[in-house]
C-alpha cells in the first residue's frame, strides 16, 4: 500500500511539473513547474543528470527560484505538445546569470533535437544565444509528444531566475515593445543628464554636480541591468560583464548619497542628518571595491540593504528636514517615496510574494527614472529660488547703492552721488553749469525753533530743487546749508538767467512749518564748464568764489569770471 501511494505522488507531480506548450502573447510562466537539484560539488555530469531515477533528488520549489551560491544547480522542465515542428525559446527574467548551460530537449525516446549552448556573465557576449540582452536559449520541437530541457546554472548574485517558454514570434514581439520602453527611460535620462551638467557649469551648484554623477551612474546601473552594456559597451570582457552588476549600483548608490548631503545641505543641518549620508555613502563606495575584487555576492548583499535600509533611511532625514521647514525636501520626499514604492515591488516580485512580472521587467527602470524627474524638478525649483535670491540680492545692492550716494535728510545726491553723476554728464559735450547755493537767513531759524525744524527747512529747500530742476539736471546736498545743482546741456545766458532765478525764487518762497511761516534765501555761484573748469573739483572751487561774490550783490547771484579753461 504504501509503495502505490508513493507511486501515485511521483505520477501526480511529474503531471504537475509537466508545461503543456501553448502559445501565449505573454508567454508561459514556470513558477512551480521547474524541478530543481542542487549538486554541491558541481561535479555532476548531463549524463549522470539523465540517469537519476525521477523523483530522487528532485525538488519542485512552489515559488520564485532564487538559486545562488557556490552549488551548482541543475534545472530540469518537462515539455509537452500537441503540434509539430514548433519553434520556442526558453527565458529568463534576468541577464545576470554567472554562467548557464543549456542541453536538450530530448524526446521521450532519449534522441536530443537541440544543439546546448552555455553562456553568461563570465563569458563574452557573443555566447548569448540569439544576440538577446536577456539569457535565452531557442528550441526546435519536431513532433508531438513529450520533452525535456536540462539547464545547469552556477549563480552567486541572489535574484529571481524562475523562467518562461514562449513561442518565439511572441517573444521576438514582447521585446519590440520592451526595447522602446528603455530607449524612452535612456532618452529621458540622457536629456536630463545634459540638461542638467549644462546648469551645472553655469551654476556652479554641487546639488548640480552630485545629480549629473547619479544620472549618470542610474543610466548606466539600468543599462548594465538590461545588458545593454555587455552588449554595446564591454561585449568581448568578461570581468566587466560580471562585475558591472554590483559595481555601477554601488556608485549609483553612492552617487545618490552625495546628492542627498548637497541638496537637503545635511552639512549645515548637523551631525544627526549629515553622519548617516556619509555612512550610506562609505558603504556603498566600499561595496563597490568589494565587487571589484570579486566578492560580488558580498557587494550584492550590501547594495540590496543600501536600497532598502539606505533609501528609508534618507527618506526619513529628509522628512525631519522638510518639518524644520525647508520647503525643498518636499520634493527629496516625493522623489525617494518613488523610487522607494519601485523597490518594493521589486523585491516582492522576487520574493514571491507578488505576482507581476512587469513589475520584475520594468518596476526598477520606471522607479529610477521618475525619481531623476522628480529631482530635475526640484533642481528647477532651486534655480527659481536661486534666482530670486540673486533679484533680492541685486536690490538690495542698488538699494544699498543708491544710500551710499544719497543725503540720508534730504533724499538728494550726496557728494558721493554728486561725483558720480557730474562725472558721465561733464563727460557729455555740450555746455554745463554748475551752481552753489548758499542758504542765508537759516542759522536763526535753527537757532531760535531748534535743529528738528531747521531739518524740515532744509527738506522743503531740497524738495524745491529737485521740483524746479529738469529730469537730466543733478540736485545734491553737500552739508550743512549747501546745495549744489549741476544744469546739464545749459542754454545760453538769457534762458540760463532764467534758469538760476527760478530756483532761487522757489528757495525764497515762504514755508509753513508747525503752523509757522519761515523763510530763507540764498546767494547763488555760477561756473561753466567747460569754460572754467573740466571737473566738478575744479568748477565748485569756482562757483564757491562766485558765491561768495553774491553775497555782496542785491540779486544774491554771481557768474564766475575766471578765465576759460584751456585745453
């Protein structure tokens, strides 16, 4: 009774690991179909596989196959159909595979109808049956009836192999579509890549610098991911064919770090955000060295809990960050929420837990590609409020500026401003004057109602100036009771007379202050340049001698009489 039960499980799970093939567009999946034997020693041979009794060492895994380590492990798949002359090709989810053999099929009568192939990363990439990025292995089946497959695979990078058979129109098809969806994915991280090193030079922002070395290492991290490295870039070097899977994802991880510490400034936070950047940076850095000396399993486990622990962890310093008020790790936030949800699928995908093989195909890529986005994005609001900072800056330095030029009482030009303008418009033909006036009558207003009103005197009188002078003339204060007014392009001395009368009438017009009336007058010194002098130096020292000749005259006014100023 017992050797019937036992007879009758074995039947029941070789018809259970039997795949009837049919043609499906999305293929047939093999999770739970694939026996498995582990041979420890790795000496087992095709024919000592073939020759082993069913059901003796074989395990049928209900979930995905995560076959790593030093074993060696050999897979076997039972095949079934009802057409002839079928043409299938077998795949795996992944191009990673350190090194894989191929043999069979065999009919059930043991005649094999294919030629075997061994390939993987530490052979060049001209081994790849079908020139396909991904590890496949194309098969003829004659006839109707049943076949088996042998795969042996030796593996060290822990991922999920479980594969899938599909009719090969249908596959040449599903990678049509997958090879637009990474030319999209490069095209976008090539553009923002450029795009952003562009800014970079014209910034000169780290946060630029850090992004365009983690576009780079995430572009070449999918790349080596899809093969499309081992394909185009290192197709005859095995050792870069094999390390590049832990290599580039340590330096991307790395890469993302240093982003990390410059845009969310983890330096200027302090130690309890900057000190796990820097740790999630050293490790992955140090991970990288440890795949290049060949301890690829090792840098694998380090950059997988990088990517999980790392990336929870960034996430969680920019969310402490983003609450202390700095509006920028909203974005670092939504950015790492991204790619983080991508992982996880990821990981669940291969864990078993989850069944979405798009998710395995193209989860990572999507994920890494958005959160770049995402960053350019961010790194856009950067420039805005860089470049409002630059405007607020820029006003206040014309506004710092202008009160450097400026009588801080009267709101007219300092001597300062004085120079400064009379300098370009001397420096402009034509003719020019320059007058100085000097206030009479204003020490007893100071005297008798105190300095606040002589202050508000000296406002009125500057008002008047600057109300009386042209958009082109220049009213300054140079202290005390002394203002100048400099009449660029001055007419001749008729309309000139005029000029100089006008704005001596308006200093002499009462005033009402604190409901008292006041007035002032003033004696007024008139030079022309470039008659008498070349520069404001040279024209004050002689309009302050006009002046001083003006007090002694009714009209209160004097043109100077120096001699012209040779040239």
């Amino acid at each position: 009774m017992l050797g019937l039960l036992t007879l009758l499980w074995a039947n029941a799970a070789l018809a259970q690991e039997t795949v009837v093939l049919q043609p499906r567009a999305e293929g047939v999946w093999l999770q739970g179909r694939v026996a498995v034997l582990e041979d420890r020693e790795g000496h087992l041979t095709l024919e000592d596989i073939r020759q082993s009794t069913p059901g003796q060492s074989w395990q049928v895994p209900p979930g995905p196959l995560r076959l790593h380590g030093p074993s060696a492990w050999w897979l076997r798949i039972q095949m079934t159909t009802g057409t002839r002359d079928d043409q299938w090709v077998l795949t795996f989810p992944t191009t990673a595979i350190r090194d894989i053999a191929f043999h069979g099929p065999f009919a059930s009568d043991g005649l094999n109808w294919g030629s075997g192939a061994q390939t993987g990363l530490i052979r060049p990439y001209a081994s790849r049956p079908l020139g396909m990025e991904r590890i496949t292995y194309p098969f003829h089946l004659p006839f109707a009836g049943d076949y088996t497959l042998y795969v042996r695979v030796q593996n060290t990078i822990a991922q999920n192999i479980t594969p899938a058979i599909w009719e090969i129109g249908d596959y040449v098809k599903n990678r049509q579509h997958k090879k637009l969806f990474d030319g999209v994915i490069y095209g976008v991280l090539l553009a923002l890549l450029i795009y952003n090193l562009t800014l970079a030079g014209v910034f000169r922002d780290a946060a630029y610098l850090h992004y365009v070395l983690t576009c780079l290492t995430a572009l070449l991290t999918i790349a080596t991911f899809n093969g499309h490295t081992a394909h185009y870039l290192w197709p005859g070097s095995p050792w870069w064919i094999e390390h590049s899977y832990v290599i580039w994802p340590a330096l991307w991880l790395a890469s993302s770090a240093g982003f990390a510490r410059a845009f969310l400034s983890t330096r200027v936070v302090g130690r309890a955000a900057d000190g796990p950047v820097l740790a999630m940076a050293g490790v992955a850095l140090a991970s990288a060295a440890i795949g290049a000396a060949g301890h690829t399993a090792l840098s694998q486990q380090l950059n997988e809990t990088l990517a999980l622990v790392g990336i929870a962890g960034i996430t969680a310093i920019g969310l402490w960050i983003w609450r202390r008020g700095q509006p920028s790790a909203g974005w670092y936030l939504l950015a790492k929420l991204t790619l983080f949800a991508s992982v996880i699928g990821v990981v669940a995908v291969a864990r078993g837990w989850w069944h979405a093989p798009v998710v395995l195909s193209y989860g990572l890529q999507i994920g890494m590609a958005a959160e770049m986005v995402v960053f350019a994005i961010a790194l856009s609001a950067r420039i805005r409020a860089i470049q409002r900072e630059k405007t607020v800056l820029s006003l206040r330095a014309a506004h710092l500026a202008r009160a450097a030029m400026t009588d801080a009482l009267t709101g007219l030009a300092n001597r300062r401003g004085l120079a400064d303008g009379t300098q370009r418009l001397l420096a402009q033909p034509g003719r020019h004057a320059v007058l100085l006036f000097d206030l009479d009558r204003f020490k007893p207003i100071n005297d008798r109602h105190g300095h606040e009103v002589g202050d508000q005197v000296l406002v009125e009188i500057g008002r008047r100036l600057l109300q009386h002078s042209r958009d082109s003339d220049i009213a300054a204060r140079l202290g005390g009771d002394e203002f100048v007014v400099v009449l660029g392009h001055c007419p001749g001395r008729p309309a000139l007379d005029a000029m100089v009368q006008r704005l001596c009438d308006a200093v002499a017009a009462p005033m009402q202050i604190d409901g008292l009336s006041h007035q002032v007058s003033a004696s007024v010194g008139v030079a022309l340049a470039p008659e008498q002098g070349r520069d404001l130096q040279t024209l004050l020292r002689v309009a302050d001698q006009a002046m001083y000749a003006a007090k002694r005259q009714p009209s209160r006014i004097a043109f100077a009489e120096v001699p012209a100023v040779r040239p």
